[in-house]
C-alpha cells in the first residue's frame, strides 16, 4: 500500500509549547485551549498546522475528540474535518509514533466510519500515513493519492 507523503515534522515551529507548573503543554488552535504535552496530542497538532497551512482548511472546519456512538459503545475521533457546506469530510486516526499501523487501526477507523459515513480516512503514527478515499461506483475504499484542498472538498 502506498503510503501518503506528508511533512509534518516541517510544521514543529508552528507549535505553541511551553511548561506550566513543571508540566509541558501545547496549545490546540481548534479548541483554543492548552493540552498535557503526549505522543498523540503533538501528532494532532502537527496535523492540525499541516492542514491549515498546505491545504486551507480553517480551523473552523475541524473537530477535535467528537464523541460518537459505535455499537453502543462511546468513542472518540481524533480529528475531523468538514466540506464548504459543514458536512463530515475527512475523518482521522492517530496514534503515537512508536504506535505500529496495522489492521486493527484500520479495523478501528472502519469501525467508526461505521457510523460517521466519510468519504475520507486517514491513519498516521507520523512516521508513516495512509489514506482511503470511498469509490461509489467499485462500493469499496480505495488508496488515497493526496488529501483534498478545503476548496476541493
């Protein structure tokens, strides 16, 4: 599977971290709040910088941690993003860098899409990133080339 080519780590400087209380924090743009300093969290918000700066999307257009309902169960995205018309886009699974990506990432991301019905899925440790986009027409996913400029989507 060919993996997307995405250069988060150019996005670091764009950050906003600092240490509070001998705690290190950074900031998220989207919920406009300082967050514990994790793996997870840092990668979000690499993403978050990538997505505004190279592909448009205004923070407006994302969501961060959605709770929604898979099979019952509470769960939580990771990342949304939405269309010009505010409709669910793009949905995202992160997970920390030293975190492998492999079929039940993927299981996990289907499993939410279960309910959410996006066009887009994208899973990323930061080292490695996949994207599927749906095809009506075969019924299935298929690999993603490129992520879609907000203007696109």
């Amino acid at each position: 599977m060919k993996a997307l080519e995405v250069p988060l780590l150019a996005y670091q400087e764009q950050l906003q971290i600092r240490t509070l209380e001998g705690q290190k924090q950074i900031f998220d743009p989207v919920r406009r709040k300082w967050l514990v300093l994790q793996a997870e969290e840092w990668l979000r918000q690499l993403w978050i910088q990538y997505l505004q700066a190279e592909k448009a999307y205004p923070f407006s257009k994302m969501q961060v941690e959605k709770g929604l309902a898979v099979y019952g169960q509470k769960q939580r995205t990771d990342l949304l993003l939405f269309d010009k018309e505010s409709r669910p886009s793009v949905l995202f699974e992160l997970k920390a860098p030293r975190q492998a990506l492999n079929e039940l990432v993927l299981d996990q991301i289907m499993r939410y899409n279960s309910s959410l019905q996006m066009p887009y899925l994208i899973i990323s440790n930061g080292r490695q990133n996949y994207g599927f986009v749906w095809n009506g027409k075969l019924k299935a996913y298929e690999v993603l080339r490129e992520i879609p400029f907000y203007a696109e989507n």
